[in-house]
C-alpha cells in the first residue's frame, strides 16, 4: 500500500551510471532471456553489476520497483474497478496492507479524504473478466475490512489510459 500523504525524499544527484541505466530501461527491459545481460552489454559493465546497481537505487529510494505492467484488455480482464473505500483512520495502517495483499488487487494506496463530498481514504484496484466477477472481489474485500468500512464504491474505467512513468531527457 503507497501512502501518498508522506512527501517525497529530497531529489538526489544521478551518478553517471544510474543516470544511463535509467535512460537505457524507462522504455521498458529488453525483451530477452536474459535482460540484465543484454543491459550490461549496452551499458559496458557486467550482469552483476547492472543488478548490484538496481538494488542500490531501489534500496536508496531512486526506484521503487522493477516490475511487469501487463495489458490488462489483452489478457481478456475487461471489466476494471477501482474499488474506493471509507476506511477507519485508526485501523488503516492495519487493513490497508491486507487489502493490498488480496489475490484480485493490482495495486493499493492511501488518500486524504475529501469532505464532505469524497468520504474514501483507501484505494484497491481490481480486475475481472466481467463487472460481476468484480463486484464479487470487491464483496469478499468487504468482509475483509468488516466494521472499519462505513462505505464504499467502485468507479470502473471507460477507456484505456498508457501509463507511463518518469521520463529522463538525454543530455
């Protein structure tokens, strides 16, 4: 769960490595066996390295993660939901993780409340092959929450967004 009421860290420097392994992977890695390899080959230094260099930016904050973005509408999961919920305050630290632990749940994270129009404070994105497959997830996170959650919503998608993240100019 990403608890997006803590700021950020202060912006580091780039050291000339991170600067061109981020440059050489914001696309996306390689489509290869082994990608780390064909990264060290492009970048002059060893798989090891390039790896040993990932967990270093990950560890100090400079990434958060290397992770698969898969084409949810490609792979048949047509109905989306984003699943909204009033969640107690004293126990979201608790619930939260759990919700975002669930089976269904791409991803999962905290908000500040908009009163009185918007109640929600916790976020779970879910997928499904139909909005029943959907509401029957969202149902079993229901229970899951138990008392805590005094309401909750799911806001499907209408069009397929590309999500992109930060992207390095070339100097």
């Amino acid at each position: 769960m990403t608890d997006s009421t803590t700021p950020p860290a202060p912006a580091a420097a780039l050291s000339p490595l991170q600067r061109a392994l981020m440059l050489a992977t914001q696309s996306g890695l390689p489509l290869l066996e082994r990608p780390f390899e064909a990264l060290g080959a492009m970048l002059g230094i060893s798989e090891a390295q390039v790896c040993e260099e990932l967990a270093q930016m990950q560890a100090s904050g400079l990434i958060r993660r290397i992770a698969a973005v898969p084409n949810h509408y490609r792979l048949g999961y047509v109905a989306n939901g984003m699943t909204v919920w009033d969640v107690d305050d004293a126990q979201i630290d608790t619930l939260g993780p759990r919700v975002a632990a669930f089976e269904g749940v791409s991803h999962c994270y905290r908000r500040p409340r908009r009163l009185p129009q918007w109640p929600y404070n916790l976020f779970a994105m879910l997928h499904g092959r139909s909005r029943a497959e959907v509401e029957a997830q969202a149902g079993a996170l229901r229970e899951l929450l138990g008392p805590a959650c005094r309401a909750h919503d799911i806001l499907y998608s209408s069009a397929i967004l590309k999500k992109t993240g930060l992207r390095l100019q070339p100097e």
